[in-house]
C-alpha cells in the first residue's frame, strides 16, 4: 500500500483513561509531543481533510485531522481500538450522519468539492464514496440482485443487458464471479464469510466509486480469505482510491511506510507497534 497514517494526537479518543483502559495520549501535559511527524498532504489529493474534529455530544473523538488522500492510492490507518479510525472512516461519506449527537467540523472535500456543504445529496455522495464494513452484511437478495441493487436505484442501466454487464463486470473485479457464475439466483447469505466480503466489495463498486472506505474488511475472515481480499484490495487501486482501517501489520507495512514500523518517529506509534498497548 502506498501511504498510511499512523494515530497519534489527530485520530484519539478524548477524556481520562484509568490504569486497566491503558495508555492514552490525553494523559500526557504535553499533547503537541505527538504531532504529526511527515508530509500528509500531496499536490493533487482525491480527498482532503482540514482541521476536522468529531464529537459525540459532548465527548471529543477526533481531534484537528488534516490528511490528503491520492488518486489511486491505498491509505492505512492503524492504531489501537477506540482511538477513532472507524469514526474518521465514516466521516469522509457522510455516515456519522446517521448518529443524532454526532457533529463534525472542519472540512472535507472530494477533489473540489466540500462533503458538507448544505446541498450536498448524501445518497450521490455514497455512490461516490462506498464502503464495506467489518462484517460481510450481503442484503437478503440473490447473488445478482446484491450486486445488481446500486445500478437499479441509480438509473445506471438502461436494459437488462446493461444491468447484466455491469453485475458480472463488478463480480469479476471482485474475483467472485468464476465462483458464484452458476449460482446468481441463489442468496448472497449462504456465502462463505470471505465470499460474502467480496460480494459487498462487488456491490459497492457496482455503480461506478471513485473512492472504496473499508472498515477492518479482513477482520473477520480466515487467513486464506484474508489473503485474497487483500490481492483484491491491491488490484482494485489501479480503478480506486483506497482507505482501510486496519489491524493489520501485513496489510499496512509496504513500500515507504516500512520506516512507521523499524524507526518510529513518536513514542506512542513505537508503543503501538510493540504491542505495549492497542
């Protein structure tokens, strides 16, 4: 994967921690110590985000992010549970929406476009920015009709020819469709859990993305479907822009990010590494 981005002040999780909730970077007098080491930004970003900060009513769970996201790169994000990465994840389509004491500020865009702004049709926005979650959630459809649903409601077929092509092409650059070929009117539920994760991958770039979110996509899978969802992932960023919440030191250590994991720049990134909390 192409970059990746390491919790430290900007992704956290506000408020005091006791002995047993482990190490916490608010406990430290000094939270500028852990401020971003390196460049997050690039010249021509898929998606920014500038100063955003998230709070569930009046708890605090992300604190000033700023980080780009490059066309047709993967984008890491690691550290320890309830520091914030799946709530970060979610901001970048909308889907804190959902949660009434959730407020965002800051900004976010899309190229050039803001995210929030008052217009914004957040069902577009979702067909732009998909997502796949931790857990394989197939709709209670066949194979065809998982798939198939996106492109129906969007008006993105015209025939069912069309609608035909756009199924298996999704399946296909899922790495399902040799499988499932011969079983497209048989439910999407009695997949295998690493099947069913990639029918939700295919699902989600059925109507055509320009970003896929993925939520520990693997983290529920065996290491032979986690593999495979991985050579997916790296297939797919030729056509996509990645971002992946991760627990996966396999899946974040590649290429340039090797320094995060052999010379840590933060104290508390060498302590997540070393297993001494997260």
């Amino acid at each position: 994967m192409n970059s990746i981005a390491v919790t430290a002040d900007g992704i956290g999780e506000a408020g005091a921690s006791s002995p047993e909730a482990g190490l916490d970077i608010h406990d430290h007098s000094d939270v500028k110590d852990y401020e971003t080491v390196g460049e997050p930004f690039v010249e021509d970003p898929k998606m920014s985000a500038r100063n955003v900060n998230v709070y569930y009513a009046d708890k605090q769970a992300i604190m000033d992010v700023s980080l780009d996201i490059g066309k047709n790169e993967v984008i890491a994000m690691i550290g320890p549970s309830g520091c914030g990465k799946s709530t970060f994840l979610r901001t970048l389509n909308r889907m804190n929406d959902i949660i009434p004491i959730c407020r965002v500020e800051g900004n976010i865009n899309l190229e050039d476009q803001d995210i929030y702004r008052g217009d914004q049709d957040t069902v577009l926005l979702r067909a732009r920015v998909g997502m796949v979650f931790q857990k394989p959630n197939p709709f209670p459809k066949s194979i065809y009709e998982n798939v198939a649903y996106g492109p129906r409601i969007h008006g993105l077929a015209h025939s069912k020819a069309e609608l035909d092509e756009i199924v298996e092409k999704s399946l296909r650059r899922a790495s399902l469709f040799d499988e499932v070929k011969d079983a497209l009117d048989k439910p999407g539920t009695g997949l295998s859990g690493g099947q069913q994760q990639r029918l939700c991958i295919a699902r989600a770039i059925a109507v055509s993305p320009e970003v896929i979110l993925m939520d520990e996509p693997c983290s529920a899978l065996d290491p032979i479907a986690t593999a495979r969802i991985e050579e997916l992932i790296d297939e797919l960023k030729e056509r996509y822009t990645i971002a992946i919440v991760t627990h996966s030191m396999q899946q974040a250590e590649v290429g340039d990010t090797k320094e995060v994991f052999t010379m840590p720049k933060h104290e508390l990134t060498e302590n997540y590494i070393t297993g001494r909390f997260g």
